[in-house]
C-alpha cells in the first residue's frame, strides 16, 4: 500500500493540473466570457436560537479589483443563484408596470392597514390573502447568478453537498467548472489573520491562483451526491415508520389498562397491538413510502462503479449496508492515506495499541454512520458467512488471537478496575474489529485504484 498511494495520488494530481491548464487557456481566450472566481462558504441557515446564518458567495471578476458579496438568506436564494436569476438590486414598481413578469417569492409586499384604501393603489401591484390585502413594494432591478464560464468551488463533504449538485448539474449545460476543496487544505491555506468567516474570500482566491489543490465536481461524482440525498430520505422514512409503530403500542397498552369495565383479558395486549398496526393507515402510508424510498435507493446505488466493482462482489454487502458505507465516506479524495480513513471510520489503532471507543476526557472524533455500518458488516454478515472470503479472514484472526492469548486474564484497565481480558466474547469483539480494520484498508485502495482509472479515462477522452 505504501507504494501504490504515491502513485495514485500522483495520477490524481495530474489530473488536477488538466482542469488549471483548461481554465489557463480560457483566461487566454479573448473570445471567452470574463473569468469569474467563485467562493462559497454553505451554511445552515438558522441556528437552534434562531440566528441568521446565510450562505456567503463572494465573487472575484477577472481583470476588476472589486470583490462582489452575497448573502444567501433561504434554500430559495441558493436555487435561483443556480438558476442565475437571484436577484441583487430592487426598486420601486413604476406606476401602471405589472408585476406578472417578476418571480412572485422575489417580490416585496407590505401588508395594507386597515385605514388603508385599496382602491387607491394600483390593481396590478395588489394581492388579497382571505381579507388582507398587500401591496407590492419593490420589485428586482439586476440579477445574477451562475453564468457561462464561472469557476466555483466549495468544501468537500460539507453540507453544500445538495447546493454542489444543483451547481455542477446546471454547470454542464453551461459551460462553468464546480470545483471542491478538502477542508484541511482549507484550514492550511488560509491567512493569517483572517476569519473563518471570510472563508468564501479565501475559497474564490485559492480557485484563482491554486486550482490545482481543488477537485472537478464530475458526472460521476453527481451520483454520489445524489446518493446521499436519497440515503437521508430513507432514513428519515425508516425513523419515521418506527415512531407509528412505538406509538401504536403505547395507545395499546393505554387502552387497556385505561378500561373501565375492568376483565383486562389475558394476552390481549399483543393482540391488540397487532391488529391496530395491520389497521392503520398511517402505519400503512409510512411503510409504502418506506418500500419506495429502498427502491429509489437500491437502484441508485446499483448504478455506482463503487459498488458494482467493490461492494457488491463482497460477500454480504447489500445495496443498503453499502449504501451506509458509501454516503458516510462519500468522496475517497477527502482521504490522502489509509490512516485518515480509519480514523475517521473509528476502526483505526489508538498509540497504546488498544481500540477506539468512547471514554470519557477522550477524543471520539469518528463518524459514527461508518463505525456502525463496520461494526454490522463484521457482525451481521462477515461472521454468519464463515465460508466467505472476509469471513475466512475474520475465523483466522480469532485464531490467531486465542493462540496469542491461550488463557483468560486479569489486570488493571484505564480506570485502575481489576478487569477479565480476552475471554471468548472479547475474543470475539477483537477479531470483528481487525477484520473490520483490514476492509477499510482494501477499500482504500481498491477505491483509489478505481479513481486512477476514471482519471486515466478521462485524460484518453481529453486528448
């Protein structure tokens, strides 16, 4: 492994210098619309308190010393910057101007007094909600947005995944790159002295004079994103169902100790509980919208070469549990070695030798969707088939550990508690966790080598 990173990470490299020589030859292009660098800093738009916090885009124009700033207040703000119709000037409607032509959400309405005529103002600039009527103030004067030509670039596996998406998809049709930075790099590159909020700034400067450091959102990775979204929605559809079905049982067992005949039959409550749930239509809208949230799901991930090439020749990775695996890591690219990604998979060795878990006064900075998904891989699949491939691999590493450690013993663990060590069940545990360890490390490389043949194809296509 040691060997083969350098190179495939030289390839990627490579690979990046084509996408700064591509947009070198653009800026020497006069017949090449103005350059436009790019930066955004995606945000959650509102905090738990309440706070504002928009999504910041600052624009750098080729050749102009001026930085253009915007705010993007709503998801509907970042929508229509895609569209390259967000609009960054209002003014007053002229007096007989009808307002149909304007996005209805991009005008401004004030609400009508009650001492208030409507007669009084123009009949093109009103709008009646039941009784109330209100009364367009300001309608947009200049937009701007996503054009022809624009470089973009964003945070790598940041919460811009969906804004990401919408910009590369819109991006092929006219001709701008979308391009994403790894946050370590972001957080090695910044200036001294300037705030993460200023980070846009930062993000349109680096895409202008290092654009190497950047990867090219690419049709291919839209799948990725795309996969994401869809592994959220079924989550959600699967939280969902299981909170009818905690809620159907407790409405059970309320109705009947809540009766007031008393008998309390015997063995009824299950009885009960299971008919409600065959019963319930809500039960049985969120169970279909949960059916069609795994399909969508399976199908998209049946269309990754990830999974085609990796997960699915794995004995015992399905399309959901690989689906788990491949939206926590998301993008291979954020991970330069092996040891990034166990680290951030929690599957890695702790410099005592001992394994991560959760203790108190330590870090636990690992993604939690991977390290379960691992954990149910080694436990669920790797373990009930000991005739596979990992499972031989998982049967070999507990037999090499009880051969390491014949006998159960007692010592002193971290908190100074007298503790058994290497019993049948720790046994167990350990070997789960190192053949979890060792498909992390394969993935890595066999996901980078798959990397390394997209780029090789589409230098081929390039030339």
């Amino acid at each position: 492994m040691g060997k083969l990173c350098p190179l495939l990470i030289t390839s990627v490299s490579a690979w990046r210098r084509r996408i700064n020589t591509s947009v070198q030859q653009r800026l020497n292009n006069p017949k090449e619309p103005t350059m436009r660098y790019i930066g955004i800093r995606h945000r959650r738009k509102r905090t738990k308190e309440g706070e504002a916090r928009p999504t910041q885009v600052a624009m750098i124009v080729q050749g102009k010393r001026k930085t253009v700033i915007y705010n993007l207040a709503t998801e509907q703000d970042e929508l229509d910057f895609v569209r390259g119709i967000f609009p960054t000037k209002y003014r007053p409607p002229r007096p007989e101007e009808t307002i149909a032509q304007f996005q209805t959400w991009q005008i401004r309405w004030r609400k009508l007094d009650r001492e208030e005529d409507p007669a009084s103002f123009s009949s093109y600039h009103l709008r009646q909600e039941r009784k109330q009527f209100f009364v367009a103030t300001a309608v947009p004067e200049s937009f701007d947005g996503l054009q022809p030509g624009d470089v973009v670039s964003l945070v790598l596996g940041s919460s811009a995944d969906l804004f990401a998406l919408a910009l590369a998809r819109r991006g092929q049709d006219l001709g701008a790159h979308v391009l994403r930075l790894t946050s370590n790099v972001l957080n090695q590159r910044r200036p001294s002295g300037r705030d993460k909020e200023e980070d846009a700034l930062t993000l349109a400067e680096l895409v202008r004079d290092a654009p190497d450091l950047f990867y090219e959102v690419r049709p291919r990775d839209l799948k990725f994103l795309r996969l994401r979204e869809l592994y959220r929605q079924r989550t959600d559809a699967m939280r969902e169902q299981i909170k009818c079905l905690q809620r159907i049982e407790s409405s059970s067992v309320g109705r009947i100790f809540c009766t007031l005949d008393g008998g309390y039959p015997e063995g009824s409550l299950k009885i009960l509980s299971d008919s409600e749930k065959a019963n319930d239509l809500i039960l049985q809208g969120l169970t279909e919208e949960r059916d069609r949230r795994e399909r969508t799901l399976t199908k998209a991930v049946e269309e990754l070469d990830v999974y085609t090439c990796l997960f699915e020749p794995t004995t015992g990775c399905g399309p959901m549990l690989s689906a788990s695996i491949i939206t926590a890591i998301s993008d291979i690219r954020r991970f330069p070695t092996a040891a990034k990604l166990k680290a951030y998979c929690g599957v890695h060795v702790l410099p005592d030798g001992s394994f991560p878990r959760r203790r108190n006064d330590e870090a636990s900075n690992w993604c939690d969707a991977a390290r379960s998904a691992l954990w149910l891989l080694s436990t669920e699949q790797f373990v009930k088939r000991p005739n596979s491939a990992w499972g031989q691999k998982l049967r070999g590493y507990k037999a090499a550990l009880r051969q390491r450690h014949p006998e159960v013993e007692e010592k002193l663990n971290k908190k100074g508690e007298m503790k058994k060590f290497y019993s049948d069940a720790h046994i167990h545990k350990m070997a789960c966790w190192r053949t979890a360890t060792r498909f992390v490390e394969w993935l890595f490389r066999e996901w980078w080598r798959l990397e390394e043949r997209q780029a090789e194809e589409q230098q081929r296509a390039a030339a």
